[in-house]
C-alpha cells in the first residue's frame, strides 16, 4: 500500500495578513510561494514535512467547532518544538489567548495549548513520546530519528472519532498509515485513550473515548472560518479519491476530490504540483 502522508492543512482566516504575522513573526514558519489563481487571497506557510494554507475569507462566519474534544471530527493542530516554555513566554508577551498553560503530560512529553487568531486550536509538544503500548517498532524508531528544529515542526492534526478500529482501518486501507502506538489516560472518567497513527512523519492523533460523542463540526459552506481539512498529494489523485469513497468517505457534491470520513474530517486529494 503506498503511503499518502499529510501534506498541507487548510484553514480560512478572517484577515490573513493578520495570521500570517501571527505564524510568520510568531511561529516562525516559512512563507512559501502559493500557485496563482482565482478566488480568495492565500498563503502558504511551510511547518517542515506540511504546509499550512491559508485562504482569507472577510467578514467569514465562525463554524460550529467547539473546545470539547468530545465532539468528533478535528481538534487541534499540533507542532513539535525544542523550547516550549521560551515559545509560550513569547507569545503570552502578545497575548495571545491560551487553552492549556504549559505542563508534563502523559508520554513523557511537555505540552501547552493556545489559539490562532481564528480560534483555532494549536497545541507545542517537546520531547519523544513514550508510549504505552507499541504496535509499530519501526515507525517508532523513525519518529524518534526526526531532527526537531528550531522553528516548530508539523507532528500532527488531532481527532475524536467514533469507533477505533473503523478509522484505523479506514487510514490503513485507503492512505496506508500505519499505527505507531497508543497512549492510555486511566485517570480520565470519560474513558480517554490516543492511537498514534504515521504516514512519513505525520501523525493522525486519535482520540476515543467510551462516552457519548457530539457531532463533528465540519460543514462544506465556503464561509467558514477555521479548519478546513487535511491535504494530501498525488501523482494519480483521481484514483486516491476513489480509494478514499471505496473505504467509506463521502465525496463533497461540488468537488469530488474533497471527501469526509465518518467523523467528519476531510481530506483533500491533489495532483502533485
């Protein structure tokens, strides 16, 4: 099974110069250059193996995400750095808004959790992770041999999905990653526990939990503000996507290369450019 590994995370922004000096100036990502084309306004930041799009929606609507991870579809986006606590320093001196103050988590890593300027969730992790239970030694050892540089790494877009063992067949069977480990939170009365899952050096962070779920937020209105979806690329995307429908995602009406999967995440297949 070929891998298919995430290469671009889309968002829409209210004001994008705005946000791109919040992870320009702030993040330290790399502008890279952006295709010419019509409609919004975009840029494209490079975060090492994936590039954040930004495409600027004004006077856009707030969508129906909401700060409980359980409610199913996308979470956060997570970006693996060397010096937290200076970073968090930094951009508490901007205000920007946190979620969680930094601490030592669950797998041996420090975390901290603040919102982009859109209110979308972005979540610093330093440090390899340790994992409770390893599927994959390989796809362990490999993530633990990727450099981490100065300026934030893309590691990963966090989910909450339904049922486990669905999505972890659905991402096998129609991207090909592969499960690294998982993470258990005993102490958590909601019955709380992360599935790693790796394609190239990105990560798919998988949340379950044993009670009830909300529904995802995701809706195909153009409007919208926030995250838009995963991105990967192709030399035959016409025959991705149709794996991608074959393994239970279904085709947005208005481009059949945009599919949602069960827990309304979407991914977006593209030709290689």
């Amino acid at each position: 099974m070929p891998v298919s590994p995430i290469r671009f995370v889309t968002l829409n922004v209210s004001d994008l110069d705005r946000s791109v000096d919040f992870y320009t100036r702030l993040l330290d990502l790399t502008p890279v250059p952006a295709p010419e084309q019509d409609g919004p306004r975009q840029a494209w930041l490079s975060a090492g193996p994936t590039v954040l799009r930004l495409s600027e929606v004004p006077g856009g609507r707030a969508s129906a995400w909401i700060g409980d991870d359980l409610q199913r579809g996308f979470r956060h986006i997570g970006l693996k750095v060397v010096d937290l606590d200076a970073r968090v320093e930094r951009l508490h001196a901007e205000g920007v808004r946190f979620h969680l103050e930094p601490l030592d988590a669950a797998g041996g890593v420090r975390i901290a959790f603040f919102y982009d300027p859109d209110g979308v969730l972005l979540e610093f992790i330093q440090g390899d992770l340790q994992y409770d239970e390893v599927w994959d030694e390989e796809l362990v050892t490999a993530e633990r041999a990727q450099p981490v540089p100065a300026a934030p790494r893309f590691d990963h877009v966090a989910v909450t999905v339904d049922e486990l063992q669905d999505t972890l067949g659905f991402y096998r069977s129609a991207l090909g990653f592969g499960v690294a480990g998982r993470l258990f939170q005993p102490q958590d009365p909601r019955g709380f526990e992360i599935t790693y899952l790796h394609a190239a050096g990105t990560v798919l962070e998988v949340f379950t939990y044993g009670a009830e779920k909300q529904d995802p937020p995701w809706r195909p209105d153009a409007d919208l503000l926030g995250f838009r979806g995963i991105g990967v690329t192709e030399e035959d995307p016409d025959a991705v996507a149709d794996r991608l429908a074959e393994a239970g995602a279904k085709r947005d009406a208005a481009n059949p290369c945009l599919l949602v999967d069960r827990d309304g995440l979407p991914v977006l297949v593209e030709g290689v450019q």
